[in-house]
C-alpha cells in the first residue's frame, strides 16, 4: 500500500535542472527521510510536493489522487502538512494561538455563525483546543503554551513550528531540516518526539535532514539524492555505507 507516489518528477531553474526523473513511494506509518549534499535537490522535492513549486515532467500521487496540478492552497486540506528550514511563525502571538491557527483548516463555519458564536461554533473551537492541549503535552511544551513567539529561543520555535504542523491534523508531515539549529540534548529530543508522532499520532512523516545519527535512529527507509537524481534507496545502514553515498558525501 502507498500513501504517497512520485513518478519520474523533474524541475529545472534558468536551464539549470534541480531534481531530474525521480522517483520514490512512501508507505503509510513510514519515517522516510532523504538526505544528500548541499544542493542535492532535497528541499525542492519538498517544494514539488506541496506545490510551491510546478514539476516540469512527471506525476505525484497521494492517498489515491493526482496532486500534480493541485493549487497549493489545497494541499493541506488534502492531509499534508509542512515546515520550513527557517521557523515560519507569527513572532508576535503566543504558541497557543500560533497552533489555534494550524486548526483553522478544519473550520467550517461562516461569519454568521461565528459573530453570533452558536452552539456548532463553540464545539468546533473545543474540538480545536482539545487537539492544541493534546499536541502540547506530546512536545512538551505546557511551560511555553503562553509565551510570544519573538521571547523563545531557536529549538523551542522549531518544536513549535512541528506541534502547529500536527494541529492540521496531516496524513503526511514533511520536515524540512528539523534538526538544523539544534544542540545535541535537543535532537535527542527531537529523535523520540519523531518516534511518538509516528507511533502515537499515526502520521507517516517524511524528513530532509543533514544530521546522519538522526537519520539512522529514527527512520525506517532513507532515500539518498546527489545532483538532483537517485542514488539509492533502502534501509538508514545500508544507505550511509553505500558507495555512492559516501562518494557524493567525500568526494573521491
């Protein structure tokens, strides 16, 4: 079974080609990460698939439908959400209100019902808060949940961008970098609170990451690029000794 299916997909940027004919599937319940040098193509295969940007050639198909010429603003809606490399957050909210807003997606309300805040309106916003309580306390985040933004430091933010991703409620969660900026104890952290969105929470997550040791503790397939193609793919061992891994890694 494939929850997601990219086929042969290609972009390239005034004529240089960023990601050439590739191709990959991904299982539901997977950790799948895709690691490679600076300049692989990792991020832009992110971009493809949450439809920053138009592949040129190619298909992707999640959970049964051809996303390929989705709008990205439908992207979410369909179950998949994202963060970034750098924190994309609202510096001057709270983290409460920063992951409120990562519900907003589910609402199906209309100003009528919300200026007179009937009795749908407020089992949604409960519906809401409950899912934000129940993300906070998987992160561990309860002692921040009322602090601005702009006030935490950089690994509490990225925590923050990760728990506003869950409260969209994603089939797939794509992690760009997520350890970037980090210090040890908190990619440690990081590496079981990976393990507890894809156990306790269901979600199929895929991961760019630089970070090795990360990769191997916490992935079950690892997908490696280097000039925008496939190298190989297949278990986190057995990728990080590859040859060719190690050549596009250190050279010759």
């Amino acid at each position: 079974m494939t929850l997601l299916r990219v086929q042969d997909i290609g972009v390239s940027f005034g004529g240089v080609q960023a990601v050439r004919d590739l191709s990959f599937a991904v299982a539901p319940g997977e950790v799948f990460s895709i690691v490679g040098p600076n300049g692989a193509g990792k991020t832009t295969v992110f971009n493809l698939i949450s439809r920053i940007y138009r592949s040129d050639q190619g298909g992707i198909v999640f959970d049964g439908r051809d996303i390929t010429r989705a709008p990205a603003h439908a992207i979410a809606e369909l179950g998949i959400a994202r963060t970034f490399q750098n924190t994309e957050l609202f510096e001057r909210e709270t983290v409460l209100k920063n992951l409120l807003i990562g519900c907003h997606i589910h609402r199906k309300s209309n100003l009528l019902s919300d200026m007179f805040f009937l009795p749908s309106v407020r089992r949604t916003e409960l519906a809401f808060r409950r899912r934000v309580e129940d993300v906070i306390d998987l992160l561990d985040l309860q002692s921040h949940r009322d602090k601005v933004i702009g006030e935490l430091p950089f690994g509490v933010r990225k925590m923050v961008e990760i728990a506003r991703a869950l409260c969209m409620r994603p089939k797939l969660l794509l992690l760009d970098e997520p350890s970037s900026g980090l210090n040890p104890e908190e990619t440690e952290d990081l590496s079981f609170w990976l393990e507890d969105i894809n156990e306790e929470l269901g979600v199929t997550v895929m991961m760019v990451e630089h970070d090795m040791n990360l990769v191997t503790r916490a992935s079950h397939r690892v997908l490696a690029m280097a000039d925008g193609a496939l190298v190989t793919v297949g278990e986190p061992d057995a990728v990080r000794n590859h040859p060719e891994v190690l050549r596009a890694y250190l050279g010759d």
